[in-house]
C-alpha cells in the first residue's frame, strides 16, 4: 500500500461540488503541483486555482489537507473540492493519475483505515451500509457502530471466553485432578449468560432485517382484485397497467416508495390462479418467490365477488408460505356491494384502491415504527450473523466435555468460538474474504 491512489468520492452527475480523494505518500507532492502552491496548513480550506500537466486552467477549487496519521486512512490525504458537474471532476482525476497517482479501487480507502488501524470491520461495515440505510433508525444504529458501539460488544463476549478459557487451560496442566464441582458450575453459568445474550442479539438482528436492509412488502391475489391499482396509489402515479381483463400483470412489478422514515420496496405479482398460458405460470412462480423474500405481505380479496376456489388458494398460499412474515388481509372495492363472506377471515382493513389508501399506508408505518431500534446491540450483515450462529455452536457444543471434564475439547470449541468473535472485528489471516468485502463498496470510499 505504498502507492498513492485517487478518486472521485462523490456521485456522478450534475451537482454544486464535486470531491476528488487522494491518499498516499504523494497526495501533497501531487496538489502542490496542481496548485503550483508550496505550502498547505493541514485540517485548513484553501482557495487554489488548479492546472493540468499542460499549465491549463481546470478549475477553482478548495483544497484540505489531512496530514498522516490524522486522516480516514491515516495516510496523507488531500481532497479536492471542485465545481460539480461531468466533467470538472473527471479533468482534475485525469490530472492527478497524470502526476503519478492510480485510480483507486472500490472501497480502498476503508481498506486502507482498516489495514491502518483506523477502523475495524464492524465500523468499516457501518460505514458502507449507513451509504445505503432504507431507513432513519437503521442510520442511527450504523451511526452508532461507526462510533465503536458493536466493537465494544464483540470485545466483552471475547474477553469473557478467554477468561473461562484460562481456568480450561490452567486445569489442563493438572489432569490428575478433578475439577471442583462449584468451579464447573461457574463456568457453565457464565456460559449460558454469554448464550443468552448472544441469542438475544441474534434474534434481534434477524427480526429487524427488514429495517436495516429496507422493507419488502408483497401484494398478492387473485386475478383482478385491484393490486395493480393499490400499486399505483401506494406509488401516486400508473405504475401498472389496470384493467378488467384477469391475468393484465403477468410478472412481478417493483417499486420504492417511502413511508413515514422508512424506504420500501413494494411488489405487485401477477395473480395467483392456476393458468394453461406458460407466461403467466412463469409469472406466478415469480410471484410465490417474490412472497418467500417478502417482510410484510398484503393479502388482497375482491368484496364485490363471492368467495371461490382462487381466493382459498391464496388462504392456503398464506398458511404455507408466510410464517415470520407480517400478513395484512385487506378487503377491496368496499364502494360496490359486498358479496364476499368467510367465515374465518378477519380484514385487518377495508379500502377502495382507486380512492383512498391512506389508512394502509397509516398502518404500514405504524408497524414498521414498531420495529424501531432501541438500545439493543445490532448486527448488520450476513457475515456478521453466520460469525454469531457459528460462536453458538461452539459454546454449546463445548458444555457436554465441560461437565465430562475433557478439557482440551472443551478448550478446543472456546478456542474456535473467539476465533468467531474475533472475525467481526479484525479477521487478518482471512484476505480473500476482506477482498470480496470491501470490493462491495462504493468507488471512491
């Protein structure tokens, strides 16, 4: 990581600045050039005028100067603020990898705070996510783990297993004799509180899934009860073809829209009915797939028809296809005369899609405010909970030697377990897995 590496840090487009990043034992060397200024104060703004290679004017820009180790990668840095716009941007990157700089990789510069002790990966993580954040509760958690808060966590499950791995190491040495019997109770308990807490979190990061990586919510029916125009209303303009011809949607439309604080995808499916077009199948399979990915799904049925054998397919789909997923049942098109009654059916509400949905959209909020996040400690990506599932294996696997007294087992899964612990964080020997990580960040950060 010796070379000197550059990029622009802010998005492409049309805007009022733009921000090139360099970082490296030559980023100052580099804006001297540009700037043909000799001295920059660091942690101050400078008004510079920059030139290419040529001695042409490129543009007026700020210029701030981070000097090692007081940056983000604690390297050299220097960021350049220009004019925004396609191409201001573009010149002055093109001038700096002429002086000697490469153009950085995705995420490069995290790499870098990583790699430099700047951050750990709990916080390198916090800071790609909170980019992408579908929600304000979900910023405010990331914002917290950029702060140290999960790192703090994951410290204290691993101080604790090295000290119950300690009394392990130390008996092991006198094999001869037996543990205490109070002794292997203590460590079992302090075990169990460490699975309980463990757990807790577990359970927490998974039930939340939806607010950290935004919600799903699904609309499913049969054939023309009106999910296409409960799409539109939800999205405020014709997404979605309406008609009154059954089968109109034959595959699965997607759209965001926000809700209260919340960032949604929403996903209209085709109707769900057995169908001899081959289209329309495959537009089905797509829509049980779009409910299978789904945190909260929309059960639409039509008041104005009687009950038939579409809609007890969609009850059964319902049943075997929903479990862990929030399920609102909604009667439609309650302005013509009702016609539809089950005995076992309780609508959560009942709305007519071509005028009103805002009582839906009232109780969607309602529910997805529910799952604020409090003070609990989140973990917020896949690997981050496979490291956790794994940690839980090996403390429960280790209690049946514990109380067999076979210590070095015993020793073997706490060792495995902090090995665990310790991925969250800091995982050094794993380098293709930092790679495939970070290569998931945005250019430029």
């Amino acid at each position: 990581m010796n070379d000197t590496i550059a990029a622009i840090a802010t998005a492409n487009g049309i805007g009022s600045i733009a921000i090139i990043r360099i970082s490296g034992d030559r980023a100052l060397e580099i804006a001297k050039t540009l700037t043909k200024k000799e001295n920059f104060t660091p942690r101050y703004a400078t008004l510079s005028t920059l030139y290419n290679t040529e001695n042409e004017l490129i543009d007026e820009s700020i210029i701030i100067y981070f000097q090692a180790p007081f940056s983000f990668t604690a390297e050299d840095v220097v960021e350049i603020q220009c004019h925004g716009g396609f191409i201001v941007a573009q010149s002055i990157l093109k001038a700096v990898l002429s002086l000697g700089a490469r153009l950085a990789n995705a995420g490069e510069f995290s790499k870098r705070a990583f790699f430099n002790g700047r951050i750990d990966l709990s916080e390198a993580e916090a800071i790609a996510q909170l980019i992408e954040a579908k929600s304000e509760d979900a910023a405010k958690i990331l914002a917290r783990q950029m702060k140290g808060e999960l790192k703090e966590y994951i410290e204290h499950i691993r101080d604790a297993i090295i000290h119950i791995l300690a009394y392990s190491e130390v008996s092991i040495d006198y094999a001869e004799e037996d543990l205490p019997e109070d002794l292997i109770a203590q460590i079992e308990q302090k075990l169990l509180e460490l699975q309980a807490s463990l757990e807790s979190t577990l359970i927490a990061s998974e039930s939340r899934e939806g607010l950290m990586q935004g919600f799903r919510v699904a609309i499913v029916g049969k054939p023309n009860v009106g999910k296409s125009s409960l799409l539109n209303a939800l999205v405020n303009y014709n997404r979605a073809i309406v008609s009154d011809i059954a089968g109109t949607t034959r595959d699965t439309i997607e759209e965001q829209v926000k809700i209260g604080s919340h960032l949604i995808r929403i996903v209209d499916t085709a109707g769900i009915r057995e169908s001899s077009d081959a289209i329309e199948r495959i537009g089905i399979q797509r829509s049980l797939e779009a409910i299978e990915q789904s945190d909260i799904v929309i059960a639409l049925f039509d008041g104005s028809r009687s009950l038939d054998s579409e809609d007890e397919q969609i009850l059964s789909l319902l049943d075997s296809h929903t479990q862990g997923k929030k399920v609102f049942i909604i009667k439609n098109k309650i302005d013509l005369e009702e016609k539809f009654v089950h005995p076992k059916i309780t609508f959560d509400l009942e709305i007519n899609s071509k005028q009103s949905v805002s009582a839906l959209i009232k109780v969607l909020q309602e529910y997805m405010d529910s799952n604020n996040l409090s003070d609990e400690i989140m973990l917020v990506s896949s690997r981050q909970i496979a490291a956790v599932k794994n940690t839980l294996t090996n403390i429960k696997e280790s209690l049946e030697p514990l109380h067999d007294q076979e210590l070095e087992i015993f020793s073997f899964h706490l060792n495995e377990a902090i090995k665990e612990m310790a991925s969250i964080t800091r995982p050094f020997e794993n380098d293709e897995m930092l790679e495939k990580m970070f290569g998931s960040f945005c250019l430029g950060k």
